[in-house]
C-alpha cells in the first residue's frame, strides 16, 4: 500500500512564483525605454516657439501697456507666472526613478528566493537605466573634448 500522505504533498506544492522578479525586471525595462528616449520625448513635449513676428507684437503690446499704465499713474498687479514643466528634466527623473524602483523590486525577489536569473536581469537592467544618463553625459563630455583638440592642434599660434 502506497504512502498518500507523500503522493498529496508533492501535488500539493504551488510553483514558485516570481512576482517581485517579474514586476521589477518589467518596470526596468521601461525605465531604461524612457531612458533611451529621453532626448526624443523632452523635444517633442516642449512647445514650438513663436515665430519672430509674434515675438515682436507681443513685446510691442507690453510696451504699449506698461506707456498706458504709467499715464494712468495705476500700479498694476504683476501677473503670476503660468506654471511650465520643464520636460528635459522630468523625463531624466522619471527614467531614473523606475530604473531605481526595478532594480529594488530585483533585489526584494532576490531576498525571497525566487529565480535568480529574473532577479539579477532586474538588477542589471535597472542598473543600466539609472547608468544611461550618465553614460550620455560623459560621451557628450568626451565629443566636447575632442572637439577642443582637433580646433586646438589645428590652429596656427605663431
């Protein structure tokens, strides 16, 4: 006679889960998206400018109501500045932040012992992500510098 107690325990064992491994190694992967899109998403997000003509009225409109004003002898309240996001900032942040929020997520899934794989690709990726900005940062600092070299050595001193 077979030992049951043994059959239902082993079908009564769940498989693993890996939530915290598979949220964090998803969130990363949008962070890094965001990351690597940054420069598109911020130009797209900033408004166009006006056109010089428009520029030029509105000047000459301010001007004309601030010679108003003055003869009027009234003392304007100054108007509060509309609130702008600033998107070249935002986006960075954001992307930094669910880098951050991914990689945390792969380190709580690697503390619980789910698959180590998953885990370190969240760790990895969300490394990656907060890394990129960084990463750009120097290579724009590396072009900077070679330009400098190459206008430097070529110039002529005497």
């Amino acid at each position: 006679m077979p030992d049951t107690s043994v059959e239902n325990a082993v079908t009564e064992v769940s498989p693993r889960r890996n939530w915290f491994g598979v949220t964090g190694l998803s969130v990363a992967f949008v962070g890094l998206a965001l990351s690597v899109l940054t420069p598109w998403l911020a130009n797209l997000m900033q408004p166009p400018p006006k056109p010089a003509e428009e520029e030029i009225a509105d000047f000459a409109a301010k001007i004309v109501k601030r010679v108003k004003e003055k003869l009027k002898k009234q003392q304007p309240l100054p108007p509060a500045p509309p609130k702008q996001i600033f998107w070249p900032i935002v986006f960075p942040a954001s992307a930094i932040g669910t880098g951050l929020l991914g990689l945390l997520l792969g380190v709580i899934s690697w503390i619980k012992r789910e698959d180590h794989r998953i885990s370190g690709t969240a760790v990895a990726i969300g490394t990656i992500t907060i890394a990129w900005q960084y990463i750009i940062l120097a290579v724009a600092i590396v072009v900077g510098l070679v330009i400098f070299v190459i206008v430097f050595a070529n110039l002529d001193l005497g």
